[in-house]
C-alpha cells in the first residue's frame, strides 16, 4: 500500500510528517509556534561564568514558560521555539559561547527524562527546565539549544582544543518530558567549506511519534542542506531505521 505524507513546514526547526497508515488513525493535530524576542547576553569578548549564561537563559526560559502554559491550556499536541531563542546569536567565539552549553546525550543510546531525572547529568539545569515544560504541560516542545560533546586530544585528530566539540542543536521532549529526539545543525554549503565536518549533523532525523513521523532539521538553502525532498525518496529504504517509537 503506498504511503501519502504531507511536510508541514512549521520552523527552521523540525517538520511533521504525516502518513495515511491506518494504523495511525489520528488526521488531525495542534500545532503551535512562537516567535520569540530573545533577551541578549551583554556584547563581550570574555567568556562570562556558567552562573551568569544560566541566569541569562532563564529569563528566555520564563517566556517560553508562559508561552508553554498558554499553549498547554489551549490542548496544543506540539510547540515551537524558535532558533538560538535562548541565548540570541550574538556568540560567534567558541570560547563565548562554552558556557551557554549543555552535554546532551544521544536518546537513541539512552533513555533520560531530565524533568524527573535531574541528577543524571551534571549541568544540565537547561534540559531539566524544558523537559518540565513538556510534561507538566502534555505537550511535544521542539527547542534549539547548545550541545557539547567531549572528545579526546590525544585520541581525536578532529577534536578541538578545548577538548569538546560544540553543536547547534534542536532537541525535543515528549509529553512525559523524556528528550525523545536531537538532531545537529548541518553546515551551509559556504560554512562547510570552512568548518570541521565533525561539528556538522545529518542531514535530517526521524522519530516516530503520534503525528506518525516527526522530522528534524535546522538549515536553509538548498536540496544539499535542506533536504525534504530526500525524504520522500529514502522513506521506504531508510526511514524505518531511523525511527523511534515515542
């Protein structure tokens, strides 16, 4: 039987992606999307504390949280936020922006509900947040924030100096707040050509979720870095491996 999807392009973010299996009886879902005015770090060369990134951040976080709770009073399944909506885009040194980071684990490898698990990961008080707002609203919360991921100098040609590579990431929370999905930003075709290919994601990621599919991306420009139409044509190959039941 041959699938119909429809990609509903709701932010740089992710995609929904709906398929006619009847084994997927819902049609119809909420979606919402907010645009955010970001809070601004103070323009600085000098790397600021963790402290100081997390109180800056959480001033972002008490719009989302408003947003998330009118959205959670008007039944929305899936919310939006916009990227670098934490922590703006003005952090173009890797050394400014380290402190806005957070180590995210790979939720293909593990299981991790930050809402109900806080004390898994060290520093992670961004993640516990956001995944508070997802289950103590019962909503799906797509979000782009920082990611670092250690490496070894001794072990790694590619890793940098400092020992961590940094991601620009979307992660979502399922309605329970457990990170169901992370997917790093690919490269731009001009940035690639500049950029180690170690900090540049998939092309595109898949989870299986009551919308039947949900996929995520965060670039623009061409079929190379903004692949939808790749989708359709890896869905009955590839698609399946990439899926998670959330």
């Amino acid at each position: 039987m041959a699938r119909t999807m429809i990609i509903l392009f709701l932010t740089a973010c992710a995609s929904l992606v709906l398929s006619s299996a009847s084994r997927y009886p819902r049609s119809r879902f909420k979606a919402a999307v907010y645009e955010h005015k970001v809070i601004l770090p103070e323009p600085s060369y000098i790397p600021v504390s963790r402290q100081k990134a997390l109180s800056l951040m959480y001033k972002n976080l008490a719009v989302y949280r408003t947003q998330t709770e009118a959205a959670g009073r008007q039944n929305v399944d899936i919310l939006f936020f916009p990227e670098d909506g934490i922590y703006g885009m003005m952090l173009k040194i890797r050394r400014q922006v380290a402190p806005y980071l957070e180590y995210i684990p790979d939720p293909r490898k593990e299981s991790w509900n930050p809402c109900t698990e806080p004390g898994r990961h060290a520093n992670t008080e961004v993640q516990q947040y956001l995944s508070c707002l997802a289950r103590n609203n019962a909503l799906y919360l797509v979000v782009n924030m920082g990611d670092k991921q250690p490496c070894s100098i001794k072990t790694d040609p590619g890793c940098p100096y400092d020992g961590q590579y940094q991601f620009n990431t979307n992660v979502v929370y399922g309605p329970t707040g457990t990170l169901i999905a992370k997917y790093h930003k690919v490269c731009t075709l001009i940035r690639c050509a500049n950029s180690m290919k170690q900090s540049c994601g998939l092309q595109f990621l898949l989870r299986k979720t009551r919308f039947r599919y949900l996929r995520i991306n965060g670039t623009f420009g061409t079929p190379y870095v903004f692949p939808a139409v790749l989708l359709y044509r890896r869905w009955t190959t590839e698609a399946g491996a990439k899926t998670m039941d959330v």
